[in-house]
C-alpha cells in the first residue's frame, strides 16, 4: 500500500511542480480516502457475492433434502396404497373361491364353514379399500358390496347353526354375488397387470376426473363394464332393512311453525330470547329454535311437527360451581320427560361427566322395563337446568306391545349366573336385540370383583340372549 | 459504487429472505405437530423396592432396598435414565418403568376413550366456529358413516378414510380440542344425533364437488348442510 502510494505521490510531485506541500499533503489525503473507500467496497463486495454464492447454495442444497423427502414420503405413501390394493386384490379371490365351494356343497357343516370364511374375506376386503385413495362417490358402492355379503353370509351361517338349511332363495342369491364379485376380481386383475408394468396408485389417484382415472375405475361397480348390483335381502349387519327405520311413536296431527314457537315457550318460561332457525327433513320433521336462556346458556330445540314434541335439545353445560345435586337432578330429569310425554318411567342408568349428569330413562309396561323406548337427558350441575335431551329413540320405537311375561322366575334367573359373580338384583325387560328383534327377558346385575356384568335371559326359553359388561373409561362408563 | 453496493446488499437480503422463507415452508408439516406432556407418577413402596433391586442388580444404585424413594435412589434414577437416553428428571413415569421393565400400578388399567379422543380431534379440526349442535352433528356424522354399510366400520377408519376430511389432509386433525368439542363428541357417542342419520355435510360457501349438491339435504345448522 505504502509503495503504490509513493509511486503515485511521485508521479504528482512530476506533473505538478508548483503546488505547494501542504496542498499536496490533504490531496494525497484525499487520495487516501478514496483509495481505502474503493478497496473497501471490493471487500464488501467479495463478501457479499460470497454470502450470495453460500445462500445459493444452501438454498439448493434445501431443495434437494426436500425433494429427496418428499420422494421418501410419496414411496412410503404408494407402498401402503399398493399393500392395501394387493390385500384386497387377495380377499376378494378368496371370497370369490369360498362362494363357489359353498355352492358346490351340499354339507351344511361345510357350507357353514366356508360362509363364514367368506363374510372374514369380505370384512377384510372392505378394511383394505377403505384405505385406497378413492372418492366416496366413486367406492361407496364397493364399500357398500363388501359389507353387505360380510353381513350376508354371516346370516346365512346363523341359520345354519340353528339348524336350518340354504333354500333356493339363498342359493340364487349366492349366486348373483358370485356373479358381482367375479367382475369385480377381473377388474382387480387388470390393474394389478398394469401395476406389474409400472403404473403408480398415487399418480392414478391424481387424475381427479374419474372417466380417465384408471385407478377408479378398477375398484369402482360402475366403471367400463358396470358390475350389477346383488340383492340381499336379510335381517343381519348392513342390511338394508336395518337403515330403513320408520317413526311408530307419531301420529297425530300435524302443528305450525307458531304453534311450535309456543310450545318452546310454555317449556323454557325462564328463556331470555326464543328464535326460529330452521326446518328438519327427514327421518322425523322438525321446527328448530335457538332457546337463549343467559349469555353463557344456548340451546338448540327441535320440536317434532306431528304432535309438537320435543325432540332433541342439546347444549354445552356451563362450568363453575354446582348448585344442584343429583338427587335434584333426578327429579328435573324426570318432571321433564313427563312434562313431554313421557309417563310411566323410571331412570335405568346415570352417569355424570364433568359438571353433566347424563340420565337414561326407560318408560314402563305392566312392570316391565321397555329398553328400546330409551329418553336420554343431561342437567347441567352448575346451572341447574336441562342442557340435553334425546326422544328419537322414544318416538321411532313406542307403541303399546303385546309382551309376554314368559315362565322364568326372576329367582330362577339368579340362579342361572356362574357361582363367582355376585348377584345384586333382577328385573323384567324388554331387551333390544341385533336387528329389530325384541325379547322379554329376565336382567341380573352381577358383580365380579371390581367389574359389572349385566346377564339377559329369554324369559320364555330360559336362554342367555346377550352380557353387557360396564366399561370404565376415562370419561365416564361404557356399556359394551 | 455505493449504489451497486446498496443494490447487492438487497440483493443478498431478498436472498436471505426466500432462503428463510423455504425453510419456513419445509418445516410447516410440523405446524400442528402435538406437544407431548409428560406426567409425573408417584409409585407406591412395593415399586420403590422393584426399582431398587433392579437398579443395584444392573449396578446404577449402591444403598439399601428399602422401598423408599429417597435422594440416593433418585440419583440412582437419573444415572438409569440418562445412560437409557430418558428424559433426565429422577422421576420413574411410564416410559422409564418400561425401561426398567415393569408396569405402574397408577397406569390406569381402565380403557383409554380412544373413540371420544378421534371425534373430539375431528369435531374441533372441522367445526371449531360452528354452534355447539353443529359441533355434535359433525360427530353424529361420523358416527353414522360407522354404523353404515357404504362406510369403513370403525371411527378411525372413517376418519383417516382417504380425501373424507380435509381436516385430516391439512393436519388441523392434529390440533388439541377444546372441551366443548370434546362435550360434543361425548354427546353423540351418547346417542345425541341432530341430523337424524346424515352422512355428508358441506359448506355452501365452499363446497366444491358438484356431486355433493345432489344429495337429499336434511337440516341446516350454523355453516353446514348436512344431508342423507
């Protein structure tokens, strides 16, 4: 640096004899300056195309680890798709082959087997589909198919067991499904060809038009050639008679939107603020109203338009303080349920949750405890007052019954449970059963240690018709 | 020179800026990741002596099998925990005692709500603004998917069910529910079902699937259409 700027300072001196030397001295000054703010910005520079040139780079580097990750993860991601795909593929070539052997049987001991075999391979088709990336509209019918023979078949074997054998119904039907899940498994195959010749699930799956999206059309009933959908008809697990429910307990005549409002009013005298929200379609026809009853309290009416009851109401309980106890509860619970209709009842089972107390109430008739006409409510502990309530189970189920008390003795019933269950009371029910079937039967509550079991003879047959066992969980019990 | 000095200097800080700002986008799959808390467990005097036994048998404790959880044993603890890459604290909770190889008495032998837990998740990633009816129709949704046969059959499985929730494809699914939404989940397990047995619902304000519209709607409530 030195040298150059006695260079410099010599060249000045040849070219500049007269200037003196103190002018000469603040020029070089000058120069200085001006030589060290160049140099400077060089440095500066280099530096920051070096900044640049590292950030550009880590930047790139960035990109890549996430490319690499994201290809990680879309791998990971085709491998369950194809792992599902495959199961599938397997289940339904087993279901295929079961069908068949049941059909070419005429042992019910064998047919029972092989059913039962059949309703495992269609359960197991339904898990592995429900896992592919698939549009419910396109697999609804698929899900639907594989539920419905799983139920099916599993009927079929019930009925063998209890000693019945296959009519010609049963047999053309197995054979219309044979017919449905034959199509299905050579679609199945086709794509499974086009996998081996790799075609990737997830680049399928993103072909969200699903006329071009091959992937859909494999696994769908409605691709190229649409897969005829089997009837079944029976009283089993995802049949459709279970879905097709209709309301027993209503019918009356019918009330308006005002005589509705009226009757919100004349059960919540305490509301601040009534409004009408909407209308129901349905199952059951209700108006909706938003009760107001303070600034913390809203509930949500619905209010059955034959008749005018009330139908459901649900609310979040507030929390703080309690100002009611259970005993209390109790009691508001039930003035409610009969305040709407509900007589004649008594409360079968509570369980309190937080600051709510949740109370089943089963109506009466003539002693016995009618199960599926069940009236839930919820009090709210804090606020004291009714933050919940369900009658759907009521008005879809309660009409006057024929009920046959049967031959077995409450005592005789007591006696039936196994010595190391310790009994504590019995009672006449009439006990909801799978698929609309209800049965009088006896119901002993046992204990077991620390847990409870519920057994449920056949009043007439003497038979067990089902246990429950009470559950606890961390919120609250369960009935299982 | 001090404006192409200026001119790189912001150069090199918009740079540093989409720099960040990839690595923000990188590290956004974590965002609704769930904090894990851990609990303390006390443990009773017949553990303190499994504890001790184990710990002198594997040489981490020196002193007297006496069932009392004293400094010495909580030392010995910590030594267990930090050559097993455990959280260091001297407490024996679940994961350290399956470290040590045995089960706590106060781990609740009752069943978890993994059930109630899913719903909750789902009823607060997907309708968390909604009214409380709204919050327990979302739940009563799922639950009439389970019970029908066009739907997976477990709450897990309609829930994670491919392009079912977007809840579940944006990861909100992940985020730690509120007690209403829990309230609300726990009313329709109860049976609570304002919808009387829908299976879809949408937003009109949002929905985009034509196929939707063609469904039987059945009731609205706060933002959502829900139909059969």
């Amino acid at each position: 640096m030195s040298d150059v700027l006695q260079v410099k300072q010599k060249s000045k001196d040849i070219r500049n004899d007269e200037i003196n030397e103190n002018s000469t001295i603040s020029q070089i000054n000058n120069k200085n300056r001006a030589i060290k703010k160049k140099n400077g910005a060089i440095i500066g520079l280099s530096i920051a195309t070096g900044i640049l040139a590292l950030s550009t780079i880590g930047l790139g580097i960035g990109f890549g680890i996430s490319q690499s990750n994201s290809m990680n993860y879309q791998n990971s991601l085709e491998s369950v798709y194809k792992s599902n795909f495959y199961s599938m593929l397997d289940s339904v070539n087993n279901l295929e082959t079961k069908l068949s052997k049941t059909l070419a049987s005429d042992s019910s001991t064998y047919q029972r087997k092989t059913l039962l075999e059949a309703s495992k391979n269609a359960s197991e088709a339904e898990i592995s589909v429900s896992f592919l990336p698939l549009s419910q509209s396109d697999i609804q019918d698929t899900i639907k198919l594989t539920n419905q023979i799983s139920g099916y078949t599993s009927t079929l074997a019930d009925k063998i067991a209890s000693g019945e054998n296959l009519d010609e119904d049963d047999k053309a039907t197995l054979e219309d499904i044979e017919q449905s899940i034959m199509q299905l498994k050579n679609q199945l195959n086709e794509y499974a060809r086009k996998l081996n010749s790799g075609v990737s699930i997830l680049e399928s799956s993103m072909e969200i038009d699903s006329n071009s999206n091959e992937f859909s059309k494999a696994l769908s009933l409605n691709g190229d050639n649409s897969i005829e959908y089997p009837t079944m008809i029976y009283d089993g697990p995802f049949s459709d008679s279970v879905v097709n429910t209709t309301v027993k307990g209503l019918k009356g005549n019918k009330i308006t939107k005002t005589e509705a409002m009226q009757d919100v009013q004349k059960y919540f005298k305490e509301a601040v603020d009534v409004t009408y929200e909407s209308e129901t379609k349905g199952k059951f026809e209700t108006y909706n109203f938003r009760v107001k009853n303070s600034d913390e309290e809203m509930l949500y009416v619905q209010v059955t338009q034959v008749e005018g009851h009330i139908l459901t109401i649900s609310g979040a309980g507030e929390e703080g303080e309690q100002s009611i106890d259970i005993e209390q509860a109790r009691s508001i619970a039930l003035d409610f349920a009969k305040e709407n209709g509900v007589e004649n009842a008594e409360i079968v089972w509570s369980d309190t949750i937080e600051n709510d107390v949740y109370f089943n109430i089963a109506p009466l008739q003539s002693g016995i405890v009618l199960y599926p006409d069940l009236v839930k409510v919820k009090i709210n502990l804090t606020s004291g007052t009714i933050v919940g309530y369900d009658a759907t189970s009521y008005f879809t189920n309660h009409t006057t019954r024929q009920l046959e008390k049967g031959s077995l003795t409450l005592e005789e019933a007591k006696a039936k449970v196994g010595s190391d269950y310790t009994v504590k009371q019995s009672r006449l029910v009439l006990s909801p059963l799978d698929y609309n079937r209800e049965v009088v039967c006896v119901e002993v509550e046992t204990t077991k240690g620390e847990n409870t079991y519920y057994f449920f003879y056949n009043a007439s047959s003497g038979e067990l018709e089902n246990v429950l066992k009470v559950i606890e969980t961390d919120n609250g019990n369960l009935l299982m | 020179m001090k404006r192409k000095l200026m001119l790189l200097l912001s150069l090199l800080f918009i740079c540093c800026i989409s720099f960040a700002g990839t690595m923000a986008t990188f590290k956004m799959n974590n965002d609704y990741s769930q904090e894990i808390v851990s609990t303390e467990a006390a443990t009773t005097t017949a553990e303190n002596r499994t504890i001790q036994t184990k710990l002198k048998r594997w040489g981490y404790y020196n002193g007297a099998v006496d069932g009392i959880y004293g400094s010495q044993t909580r030392q010995a603890v910590r030594y267990f925990q930090s050559k097993n890459g455990l959280a260091v604290d001297g407490i024996v909770g679940p994961k350290t005692a399956a470290a040590l190889g045995m089960t706590l008495s106060s781990q609740k032998t009752s069943q978890s709500s993994s059930d109630l837990e899913l719903l909750a998740k789902c009823v607060y990633a997907e309708a968390r603004g909604e009214p409380y009816t709204g919050q327990v129709a979302i739940a009563a949704v799922v639950l009439n998917r389970v019970k029908s046969s066009s739907f997976p059959n477990t709450i897990a499985g309609v829930i994670y069910q491919p392009y079912a929730f977007t809840a579940v494809s944006d990861g909100q699914i992940n985020l730690t529910p509120n007690s209403t939404a829990y309230k609300a989940a726990q009313d329709a397990l109860n049976g609570w079902d304002p919808t009387y047995g829908c299976l879809y619902y949408y937003n009109p304000a949002t929905a985009t699937s034509s196929w939707i519209w063609s469904r039987q709607t059945v009731v609205t409530i706060g933002n959502h259409v829900f139909a059969l």
